[in-house]
C-alpha cells in the first residue's frame, strides 16, 4: 500500500488559488506584473541604451567667398601687396622723332585688416572617455565649420575692426572706373526703393556691362537665396527668363551667360540695400591667411576639464575695386 504524503502549499501557490478562487467569487481582476523597459526597475535596467554613433547638427550656411577669391598664405600679420593704379601712359611717335618722358604709373598699397578667430570650449575627460562617438573629432569638426561661417560673413559684412573688411563694407558710389577713387566701388541703382524698377532685366544687363572686359572673362553673381528666388522670375520684354537652369550634370545654371553663386550672407531685398554682386572676385577681392587653423588640447589648467583651444588668424579686404559691381536697391 502507498503511503500519500500531505505537503503544505506552497506559500506562492496558497496567494495564487486565492487569488483565482476570489476572482471567480467576486469578479476581482487580478494583479499583473510584467517585465518591461518603460522605468528601471520593473527590467528597463537590463536593456541597454542604443545611441547613434554620429551627432547630426542643423546645417547652417557656409559663405562661398573664399572659394571665388584670391587666397594668400601669408607669415605675418604685416602683410601688405602693392596695385598699380591707371596703368603705364604710352605715347606715339615717328621714326626720328624725339620720344618725351610719359608719366610713370602710380602705386596703392593694400593691407588686408587681420583678426584671430578662436574657440575655447572644454569637456571632462570622463566625458570623453565615455562618450559613444569620438567626441574630440565632433569637436574639432564643429569648430572647423563654425569658423568657415564666421570668416565667410566677414569677408562679405566685416567691420575691419580686428577681423576682415567686407566688399559691402567699404565705400560705394555711382561714378564710373575713370574718375572713382581706388578702393570705392561703383553700384547701379535699380531706381525704385526697395525693389526692381519697371524693366529688372535692364538692370541686370547694364550691372553685366558696367565691368569692363577683361574682368567679364571670368565674373560671377553674387547673391543670397532670397534674392535668387526674385531674379529667376525675371522676364524680357519678350517672356523669355533671364535665369537658364543647367543642361548637364556638374555644371552652374547661368545668369545672363555668368554662373551664380549663392551666398546667404548678403543682405535681402530692402531699402537700399546691396544685394547683387557682379564681378571677377578672384581680382577684386584678397584674402590673406597665417596658416590653417590650430587647435591646442590641453588637460592640465582645468582639471578635470580639457581645454580645445583653436585659433585661426585670417584677413581680407577688396584688392581691385573696379573688379566688382553692385546693385543698389534704391531710388539713385
């Protein structure tokens, strides 16, 4: 004969049965607990975080200044570059004719005005050791792209005040290349304040032809987005667009013939505003540079924070100020 041996229930079991033997009296619905990754303790600890390796950033508009100027790498800040101005007077003669002296030509001296950018942000350096991406890396690309924007917004709105001058910085009028003085740059007025004059596409050929030839071989428009948008609207008197979109890959759409270089940094559309460019800026415009940009890591002034310190020393300033015309948006 078997012997049955009587256990208690277990203590689990005992809360289970009456667990469910009220719920079948009463209708009580039972406690439930799961595992789930919405707060720590009830197993959100055990997953582990994913975070993606590369850092986005909004972009944010880099000027293409530097790469239609003239870049000079230079060893000082003293740096200084001669212009002839008005050329070497000839003069004709016969063949036994006396050949009198003809002026000699005369001299401008520029000296970009030159200004350090820097950058001196710090992290910990358990925030390094930590980080799930290259956090030094992503720092010293954020700075590098910080001071492109930074130098490009001066080199076209820079004060000269320990930083670039900018081309629409500097002094304008509307007299022509032979009576303007050297450094003055000669703008067209579209004849209405803040906007167009009746016939835009006009003004646009007549700022295309107030540069003289040679420097038309290898000119430019300059203008920001929302200038852009009101120049490709334009018509002739004929409907046809000014603006011609590119027929094949690689290759600039084309104002008037010249590409168009987008640069945000030049004012909107306003009430005397400068918002087109036109012109050669290899020729008209000179930017003068110490070296690449520096940047010095150090660990020991701040412990436990390190240090990036980045300099980059960079100077400009219009080198040939018949090389680039303007477009005024005023009534003269």
């Amino acid at each position: 004969m078997t012997e049955v041996i009587e256990r208690p229930a277990l203590a689990g079991a005992q809360a289970r049965e009456s667990g469910f033997g009220a719920y079948l009296r009463s209708g009580q619905t039972l406690e439930v607990k799961a595992f789930t990754g919405a707060t720590g303790d009830t197993g959100g600890y055990a997953v582990p975080r994913e975070i993606d390796g590369e850092v986005a950033r909004t972009l944010s508009a880099v000027s293409p200044i530097r790469r239609i100027a003239k870049v000079v790498a230079v060893g000082s800040a003293g740096y200084r570059k001669l212009v002839a101005v008005g050329g070497t007077p000839s003069g004709w003669a016969g063949e036994t004719q006396a050949r009198p002296e003809t002026a000699t030509p005369s001299f401008a001296e520029l000296a970009p005005p030159t200004g350090e950018l820097y950058a001196n942000p710090s992290a910990s350096q358990a925030m390094l050791d930590d980080a799930c991406f290259d956090a030094e890396a992503w720092l010293a690309d954020e700075i590098a792209h910080e001071f492109a924007r930074a130098e490009g917004a001066a080199f076209v709105n820079g004060s000269g005040v320990n930083r670039p001058r900018g081309f629409l910085t500097g002094p304008v009028a509307t007299t022509g290349d032979a009576t303007r003085a050297f450094g003055t740059l000669q703008y067209l007025p579209t004849g209405v304040n803040g906007d167009f004059g009746a016939r835009a596409d006009e003004t646009l050929i007549d700022l295309v032809h107030s540069l003289k030839s040679p420097y038309r071989q290898g000119a430019c428009f300059v203008m920001g987005s929302s200038t852009l948008a009101r120049v490709r609207k334009i018509k002739t008197a004929d409907g046809a667009f000014l603006w011609q979109p590119s027929l094949s890959a690689g290759q600039p759409a084309t104002l008037l013939g010249y590409p168009v270089v987008e640069a945000d940094d030049m004012p909107d559309i306003g009430a005397g505003s400068l918002s087109i460019a036109f012109g050669d800026f290899r020729a008209g415009y000179l930017i003068a540079e110490r070296s690449e940009t520096a940047i010095l890591r150090d660990p020991y002034t701040n412990k436990p924070f390190v240090t990036f310190y980045a300099t980059r020393r960079v100077g400009g300033c219009v080198a040939d100020s018949q090389a680039i015309k303007l477009v005024k948006f005023a009534a003269a």
